[in-house]
C-alpha cells in the first residue's frame, strides 16, 4: 500500500477525533461527544476525505487504490466503534457488514475494544515542523561553514564541494518538507 497525503491525514484526524472524544465522555458531556463524533463524520471524513481518495480509487495505482481502500474502512470501522454508545442500533447493524470487509470473526461490535488516541499519530505538522527545524540547524551549520574564508581556503575543493552538495540537498529536503505542510495545512 501507498498511503497518500488524504490518507495520511484523515487517519490523524480520526486519532485526534478520538481523543476529544474520548474526553468529552470521561467528562460526561455527552453533548460535546455527539457534536466532535457528528462534525468529524460529516465534514472531514464524509464532505473531505471521501473526495479526496476519489482520484486515487479511480485513477491511482494499485497500491494506491489498496491504501485509499483500506484507510476508508479502517476509518469507517473504527467510527462505527466510537459511535455506538450514542447509536448503537444503528452502528450494530452497519458493522455487521463492514466486519465481512474488515475480516473480523465477532458476533457484535459490542464486543470490540472502543477506539484509543494513539500518541504516536499525533499531527504530519508536528512531526513536519520538527524534521524542517533539523534541517535549519543543519543547513544554519553548513552556511556557516561555507562562509567562513579560513575553511573554504583552506580545505580540499572535494571537501567544499561535499558540504555544497549537502546544502544544496538539505535545501531541497526543506522545501520538499514546506510543500508538504501547505498541502496538509490547506486541508
């Protein structure tokens, strides 16, 4: 599988949708439960995620296809899970057959483990910002280096060249890293 952006980002947001969740719950509010459940069903998995994983069920490779796939039930399976101490009706019945797709042998959903904020999923811009905030130091050491005379002078041209090499590449690893938070930014 060939997880894309969309997925990728969806999957983070289903985490943190089950965080807050989560907490709305252990704090009794059932009303802030059902709204963060109804807001991330409606506007980010239905109105965003479902059209944004059209172009790669459609057009896509076919590792493509099996990651927009799998993320799409292994989101939908893992909503259903959350939803049902506030429908479970509803959510009993849709699992019923999302459970033969998913391949799970259980009776009930009532059965199945509630959904877990995982910290280890935490927000593609944190992790960004953090990988982009290394690259800066590195790139802020190689520029100093290629600035200093006494080194540039000094050194072998292949040794200059190398720490020329690398800033052209940790250049280009940043701006690769800056796209990558715009995209998922302007999700």
């Amino acid at each position: 599988m060939s997880l894309s952006l969309a997925d990728r980002w969806i999957l983070a947001e289903f985490n943190q949708t089950v965080k807050a969740y989560r907490e709305a719950l252990d704090t009794y509010r059932f009303d802030i439960a059902a709204n963060i459940l109804y807001e991330f069903t409606w506007n980010q998995f239905c109105d965003w995620y479902l059209e944004l994983s059209k172009p790669a069920i459609n057009k896509g490779s076919e590792a493509e296809v099996r990651a927009a796939r799998h993320t799409l039930i292994e989101v939908l399976e893992g909503l259903l899970r959350l939803a049902h101490p506030i429908i479970p009706f509803i959510t009993e019945t849709i699992w019923q057959r999302v459970k033969v797709v998913k391949g799970i042998d259980a009776d009930t959903i009532m059965l199945q483990s509630f959904p877990e904020f995982d910290q280890t999923k935490v927000d593609e811009l944190a992790r960004l910002d953090k990988e982009i905030e290394k690259l800066d130091k590195e790139i802020n050491s190689i520029e100093t280096k290629l600035a200093n005379e006494g080194f540039v002078s000094r050194a072998p041209e292949s040794v200059v060249a190398k720490e020329r090499e690398r800033l052209a590449t940790n250049n280009a690893a940043k701006e690769k890293l800056l796209a990558q938070k715009g995209a998922i930014a302007a999700l």
